[in-house]
C-alpha cells in the first residue's frame, strides 16, 4: 500500500529539484561565504639593493611596474574567517612573516593557521627582511634603507589584511584549472639527461557577488619570475600578468600565488618582451577557466599549520668553518662567517629546521597546501597524485622562505637545488635524505585532521 509523503519531506524535494533545475540553467549558487580583497602599493621610494641574482654589483636605478601587497579575506557560513596574502617580493623570513601574523592576531584577532603569506619570488624586486641573507653584501647605508622598506613593508602588508577583512560581502567562490607552458625545468637547461619534469597546472579561485560580477581572482603557477634581470624594480612576469587580468576585467582584483617551481624557469627570458608574453599566456589561461563550469565551494573552511623538524645532512665543527673562513671564495668565506657567529652567540649550530606546513581544506570540493620554501615540483605533483589532481592546489613559497626544498630525487642528482645554495641561505649544509618524506607525511597529517568526514 502506498502512503504519501509527509509535507515536509515534499518540500525538500521541491527545493532539491528546484537546486538542480536552477543550476542546469547556469544559475549561481546561493553565497555561503563573504570575501572581501585589497591591495597597498609597496614599491621602494627610494633606490635599494634588488633580490634574487648574486651578480648585481649595484642597487636599483628605477622602477618598471608597481609592486604590491594584496589580500584576499573569505569567511565561511560559519563565520571563521581567513586571508590569503600576496608579495611581491623574492622572499619572506620567518621574522618577517612572524611580525606580520603577530600584528594581525592581535589587531584582528585573526589566527595564524587563517592567514597564508605567499610570494611571489621575483627577482626584479627590493631586497626585504629582518635577516639578510649573506648573498647581499651590504653596506651599512645600504642596510639601513632595507630596515625602513621592511618595516614599511610590515604595516602596509597587516593595513592590507585588515581592509581586505573590513571589506568583507556576500559572495560565492568557485575553482577550477587550466593549463600553461610557461614553466621550463631549469636543471636541464645544464644537463640535459635529467629527467625535467614540470607542473603546468594554472589553480584558479574566482570570487563573484551574489548577481554574478567578479570580484577577484587568485591564480597559481609553479615558474621562477626570473624573465628580467635588470636594475628596474617589478614583479617580472606575474605583475605583467596580473595587469593583464585586471585589465580585461574592470575592477577585478587579481592575486598570483607561486607553486612549487623551485625547479622551473620561464625560458626563453631576459628580455621585456618574453615576460610581457608570459603574463599574457597566464592572463589567458585564466580567461579559460572563467569562461568554463567551475565547482562552487559549498563546505565550511577548515585550517590548520605546524612545523615538522626536517634534518640537516651536516653540521659543520668550529675548525672545518675556522677553515672556510679564509676560502677564496668570498661567499664560502661569508657563510662561515655567519656561522661562526651563531656558535658564538648561542653555543651551538641546530641540526634540523622547524619548517611550516599549512593545510586549508574547502569542503570536499578543494585541499590548498601552502609549503615553505622554494619547492621543487615533485612535492606538488606528488601530493595532488594523492589528493587528487582535480580538486588540489599546492603553493610552495609560503610563510617561510628558508631555502630550497629539494625532494629525495633532486638531492641524489645533486646541483644547485639540492644542496649547492644552501650556502646563500646561510644554512649549515643540505638537507637530510629524509626530507621528502618528512614534509609528505606532515602534508597528509594535517589533511587528516581537517578532512570534513561528513
């Protein structure tokens, strides 16, 4: 005998037909987030020491395009909310991002596991830090000049993040992904037998209001920005890029945040040209994705970040850097040097490194991994293998830029990024073999804890 269906069990039906029907016909889903995004102008007022190449002798001479901190705030229907931040700059210390982070908690009583600090490495950009790395051999005019644009970059970058909060509306968050070939392996650009690989993959968030007008897009791709090297102060390809975004949408917000291209370089390059190419095959890539079916993000936003200790191959004694302090190399000699003061001052050299690992899980719809250092590929190909290629999003150069982060197949090849520039880092030597599978395991750790099981 057939019964008919309680009243309200009839009303969900209609509502979940009426959901299906709705985004059959291309309707937008209703907003389960509110985001809100800004951007501060952090170009150098004066002349400064540029990062990135060992080989400038001289600081910069002007400026090719502004720089900038952006941020994009997004809460969840539960009202946790969280910010992903933007610099145009080569690297991000551990004290630097702590001062950032530190500023915010305090001001917007925002949790450091809800806030991603990402660079994007370009190498056309002012030297930036509270610890020089001994690459930059500065003088003491020259360091007084950094302190000042560090700490302005400081309080532009925590005013960002508080108006980007203060901006916060209704919205709704989609991804989706392209593909662009503009990431080269660099490794085999001087020995071509290895084996090369790269990851094209262009992650793309689109933040719309509730009428469907967007907003703001955060992009990723895994490339040094390394096309220029002159003594002209931008944001090389990624700035042409993000102007090129901004452009073809009027009064959109466009943030770039670097994967794991530790190994990769746009080539061809050195010339204005290819790097104004090379932002438009980004800008495009994107227009592709906005153009296509993205997955809205329906699930509330989980976060968390840890350290995990990873090993040191290493640690020199006090007579093996009493040795290198009179090498003829003057950057080996520096090395020591720096080292030396660390035995001083705190009577000994750490045998392994707190590296940060930060999980943010969307839902089921998406997993974004945020890794310190300048990450090689195969961390990103690997943990989206695992996680799935679809609906994973790896940025390396997050929070920390402690040094080049080679997986195990990189560190038996050996070469720059495997232990060579460890010395420009000021480091005590490579890393331990067990690097890889350290920072994997901690990766699929925090995943667990914020996976929703529902």
């Amino acid at each position: 005998m057939l019964t008919s269906p309680a009243p309200q069990r009839l009303a969900s039906c209609l509502l979940a037909a009426l959901l299906l029907v709705g985004n059959a016909f291309g309707q937008s889903p209703a907003p389960t987030w509110k985001a809100g995004v800004a951007k501060t102008v952090i170009t150098p007022k004066e002349t400064i020491w540029m990062a990135g190449f060992g080989s400038r002798e001289k600081p910069s001479e002007g400026v090719r395009q502004d720089i900038y901190v952006r941020a994009a705030a997004l809460q969840d229907a539960d009202g946790k909310t969280a910010v992903i931040a933007t610099l145009d700059l080569a690297g991000i210390e551990k004290e630097m991002a702590d001062a950032i982070a530190e500023r915010c908690g305090r001001e917007f009583n925002l949790p450091r596991d809800r806030l991603v600090l990402n660079i994007s490495h370009t190498h056309s950009g002012p030297v930036a830090g509270l610890v020089l790395m001994p690459l930059y051999d500065l003088t003491a005019q020259q360091r007084e000049v950094v302190r000042k644009y560090t700490d302005d970059v400081i309080a532009k970058s925590v005013e960002t993040i508080g108006q980007a909060i203060k901006a916060l509306q209704p919205a709704t968050v989609e991804f989706g992904q392209s593909l662009a070939g503009i990431a080269v392996n660099r490794r085999r650009a001087t020995q071509r037998s290895l084996p090369g690989p790269v990851d094209h993959d262009v992650p793309v968030l689109a933040i719309r209001t509730p009428d469907k007008k967007l907003v703001a897009v955060l992009v990723g791709y895994a490339a040094h920005a390394t096309a220029l090297n002159d003594y002209l102060i931008s944001n090389d390809w990624p700035g042409f890029a993000l102007s090129e975004i901004e452009q073809r949408h009027p009064g959109v917000t466009a943030l770039f945040l670097q994967g794991c291209g530790g190994d990769a370089n746009p080539l061809p390059r050195r010339v204005e040209k290819l790097a104004r190419m090379y932002g438009e095959i980004l800008a495009f890539a994107v227009d592709e994705v906005l153009r296509g079916r993205m997955t809205p993000l329906t699930g509330s936003l989980r976060t968390t970040l840890e350290t995990t200790e990873v090993p040191f191959h290493h640690v020199p004694t006090r007579a093996e850097l009493d040795q290198r302090s009179h090498d003829a190399n003057p950057f080996v000699r520096q090395h020591a040097k720096r080292l030396l003061e660390v035995l001083a001052r705190d009577g000994k050299i750490a045998a392994t490194y707190p590296y940060p690992v930060q999980v943010w899980q969307f839902g089921k719809e998406l997993t974004f991994i945020a890794l310190g250092g300048e990450v090689v590929v195969d961390y990103s190909l690997r943990l989206k293998a695992r996680y799935g290629f679809d609906r994973t999003w790896v940025a390396g150069y997050s929070n920390d830029i402690l040094a080049y982060i080679p997986s195990r197949r990189v560190l038996n090849e050996g070469g720059y990024e495997g232990g060579e520039s460890m010395i420009y880092f000021g480091r005590p030597s490579r890393f331990g073999a067990a690097v890889e599978e350290i920072i994997v395991e901690k990766v699929n750790d925090l995943v667990e804890q914020t996976t929703d099981i529902q």
